[in-house]
C-alpha cells in the first residue's frame, strides 16, 4: 500500500483521511491494522476506524485501486504521504550542491550579503551572462525587501542551478550592480570549457520563470496571482 495524501478531518482534528494506492495482494476492511509510516522515518500500525467507501472492504484490482480510510492519533503533517517522500527525495540529492548566495537577507542562508560585498569589485562578462540563465530550478513564492533600497520589495526568491551550484535570479545584479563577490571556484568554473558547455546549453532551451508562470495562468485548476514577468527589475531600476 502506497499512501498518495492525507487530509485532517475537518469536525475532529485528531482523525485523518488517508489516500492510498493499493498494491497487488492488498485488502482492507474496516478494524484492520495498516502500517503507516511517519516523516521522521518511524512506522507506526494503526486501527482503519472506518473505510471512505460504501463496500465493507477494499481490494486491489488490475485498474490499480485507490482506497481511503480513517485512523486516529495521527496529524496529517507527520505521515511521510508520496508528496513528503518525493520533497525528501529532491532535497536528499542536492544537499551536495553549492549555493552562490547563501545570505539571509535573500531567503538562501545565515550568513549576511552585507559581509560580502566589495566597492568595484568586478567579474569577467561571461560569469554575469553565466549567472542569468533562464532554466526555472525551484521558487519560494513569497515577497522580501531588496536588501540595498529599503522599502522596496522583491518577489521569490526565484532559483537557477547548473547541477553544482544554485544561486537566487538576481545574483547578477547583485554583482554587477553591488559588488556581491563571488567564490573563485566557481568563477574559475565558469571560465572553463565546462563553463562553456553549459552556457551553450541553456541557448537552446525556451524554458523561464515568465514562461511557467504563463503556464500556471492556463491552468484553470489553480490561481496564479504573480506578474506575468515573475517580478522581474531591469539592471538600472534594480
């Protein structure tokens, strides 16, 4: 059994509704114990107090049957559902990635951008262009005050990556603009062939944060209220 989601109980917080896919040789029927596995990586068994169906009992079927069922003493958040488990996933295999930015004030980190800027400092023009591929990495759909204009607010953090270092949509302007250093491996890096390859690689994809965003607007299963340009701030405004 594949738990797919789980939901909290409207009327009694303390039952939840789990989703499940079953797999082949599954059957569950009320007052069956069913194993369920936690986000902490603990499995605890639970009592199925009743079946989301008008049958006494649910059983796999060539069509790969779904089945719902309510347990108690579990909150929704601490069950490791297919969404936790993918989440988990993603994060286990670019904890190894290096982030470019990784300051507070940008949502990336605890260090401060404050400590890492530098009157006149500059880079050569292909690690700025480098810095602004439009491949969409991940978002953080949220609003952060620029950290050099108060009272202006930026919107993301938007994310790209190269598949070793990720750094936040607007590092660019922060060097360009700011002095915002940036590590010599990766400047070293970008310089090389390998540099080169991935630069040549983004050119041909059509892939971007406005384009998504276009795509989220089209969906009429959800509500995108971000700017069609995803907030984004010319050099000379930024």
């Amino acid at each position: 059994m594949i738990i797919s989601s789980v939901a909290s109980l409207a009327h009694n917080e303390n039952q939840t509704v789990i989703y499940a896919k079953l797999e082949e040789n599954d059957c569950i029927k009320k007052g069956d114990f069913v194993d369920i596995p936690l986000c902490d990586g603990t499995i605890v068994s639970k009592e199925i107090i009743e079946l989301k169906s008008q049958s006494n009992q649910i059983c796999y079927s060539t069509n790969n049957t779904y089945g719902s069922f309510i347990i108690e003493g579990i909150a929704a958040h601490m069950i490791a559902d297919q969404q936790f488990l993918a989440w988990k996933a993603f994060v286990e295999e670019h904890q190894k990635d290096i982030c470019l930015t990784p300051y507070m004030e940008l949502c990336g980190g605890n260090l401060s951008i404050y400590d890492y800027v530098e009157k006149g400092y500059t880079v050569p023009d292909k690690v700025l262009l480098y810095l602004q591929t439009p491949n969409p990495y991940m978002m953080s759909p949220g609003i952060y005050e620029h950290p050099f204009k108060k009272g202006q607010n930026l919107l993301g953090p938007y994310w790209y990556t190269d598949g070793t270092y990720y750094w936040d949509r607007d590092t660019w302007k922060y060097v360009a603009k700011y002095g915002l250093k940036l590590p010599n491996d990766f400047i070293d890096m970008v310089l090389s062939e390998k540099g080169t390859a991935f630069l040549n690689s983004f050119y041909q994809s059509p892939n971007s944060w406005t384009s998504n965003i276009n795509k989220m607007k089209q969906d009429n299963t959800m509500l995108c209220l971000l700017p069609d340009n995803a907030g984004d701030i010319s050099l000379d405004d930024f």
